[in-house]
C-alpha cells in the first residue's frame, strides 16, 4: 500500500510542479518519500485532492455568478435595440408613405435605401427560398425536353445555359433569380413540354419572409461607406407594433 501510496503522490506532485501550479507546500516532489508514513502520505494526497475539487468548485461558482451578469447587460442591449428598431421603422414608415403621395408611385421591393451626404440607412426585409415538391416534375419535364434536343451549334449554347439555371446549392434547391430566366427561355425554345416545366418550376416556388433587417453607413469625405455594425435581424418590434407597409403594398400588388 505504502509502495502505491508513494507512486501515486510522485506522479501527481510531478505533474503540478510541471505545470507549476503545487497544490500543496508539505512535501516537494525533489523530496525523498520513504521518510514517510503511509499515514503522512495518505493526508497528503487528501489534502492535494480536497484543493483540487476546492478549485473546481470555485470555478464553477464563478461561471454560475457570471452567467447572470453578463446576461443581464445582454438583455438590456436587445431591449434598447429592439426599441431602436421599432422606431427607425416607424420613422421610416410616414417617410415611405409620404413618398408614394408624392411620387405617385408604389413601388414594389423588398427593401428601401435613404441617404443624404454623410449617411445612409437601407430598412427592408429578407425571404428565404422555399419550394413545394412538384418542383422536381418541373425540373424533370425541361431536363427531358434538354436531353432529347441535338447537340447542334445553334442549340448546344442554350442546352448549357439551362442545365446552369438548373444546378442546385448546397443546400440541394434552385435559386429563385432563374426562375425569371427560365421563363425568358421559354421564347428561345417555344416547346409545350419545356414551357410546361418552367410554369411547374415558377408555381412550387414558394418564398418565405425570414427577417426585418436595418443596414446603416456614414460617407467619409471621400465618399466611402463606413459600416455601422448591427445585428437588428433577430430582434422583434417593440410588443403591439407591426410594420404594415409591406403587407400594403403586396394587397395593392395582388389587387391590380
């Protein structure tokens, strides 16, 4: 026991002089351990272990003391840009409104850019693109059209262009941009089957508004823009607002 006793303490005593972090100042790693007694080496080792979990425990208190700290000042930060937020669409609203009486016009985009000499402020939102499942017929009726056409000169260039439109990301979908190029194609190639898929392709597209976002610069004298860092796009709208225009705008759309 003695024998284990004495391997035991060398090793762990060797390991804290090497990191040189000693646990405890009786014994010394350098000294000769036979001078003592399993007893002296036992309550050594005891007391190099009860100041091991004395520091674990210290560190997990820290963790657990801080974790509300920092996330107190988190959460006031969200608040104040949660209202910040709010009223930047606000402010940004009556402008909008007051530009279509002005204008005359209703325009029909996702996001707005305002600007004077010095700084600019972009309000809008972000979709994300989603597809039903007919899209895969869609894509399989043009791949077949493109698969029996000739590899002529006239044909091989358009043949490349939408075997491109169809690639996938990495996510595995198409991008909703080509869908407008597709159709433009369906002039080039003028085939009922072609033209059949492209309209399957175009009617399983399925948009899905993401996120309210604010994008803001200052214009240095040199009429570079300089980045105001935000992350607005996870924050809500103060409880009780909701930022109509857009929804407007889209009845208006489907209206006419």
């Amino acid at each position: 026991m003695v024998i284990l006793l004495k391997k035991k303490f060398y090793y762990i005593t060797k390991c804290q002089y090497i990191m040189n972090t000693p646990l405890t100042n009786t014994i010394n790693p350098n000294m000769d351990l036979s001078q003592f007694s399993a007893q002296q080496l036992k309550e050594a080792l005891n007391r190099i272990e009860n100041k091991k979990n004395e520091e674990r425990d210290a560190y997990k208190k820290l963790v657990a003391e801080t974790i509300p700290k920092a996330l107190s000042r988190l959460h006031e930060t969200s608040e104040m840009m949660r209202n910040a937020k709010t009223e930047t669409f606000r402010l940004f609203e009556t402008i909008l409104d007051l530009k279509n009486q002005v204008y005359g016009f209703k325009e029909k985009q996702m996001s707005h850019t305002f600007s004077n000499d010095k700084e600019e402020i972009t309000i809008g939102y972000r979709i994300n693109e989603g597809w039903d499942d007919t899209v895969t017929i869609g894509i399989e009726k043009v791949q077949n059209y493109i698969s029996s056409l000739s590899t002529s000169k006239e044909t091989a260039s358009l043949v490349k262009i939408v075997f491109n439109l169809l690639k996938k990301d990495a996510k595995g979908n198409l991008k909703g941009s080509r869908v407008l190029e597709l159709q433009k194609l369906t002039k080039e190639f003028n085939n009922e089957e072609f033209t059949d898929g492209v309209e399957i392709i175009a009617s399983s597209f399925k948009p899905i508004r993401s996120s309210w976002f604010i994008e803001a610069n200052r214009i240095d004298e040199n009429g570079v823009k300089i980045n105001i860092p935000l992350s607005m796009s996870s924050v809500d709208f103060l409880q009780g607002y909701a930022f109509n225009f857009f929804n407007q705008q889209n009845e208006q759309s489907h209206a006419a």
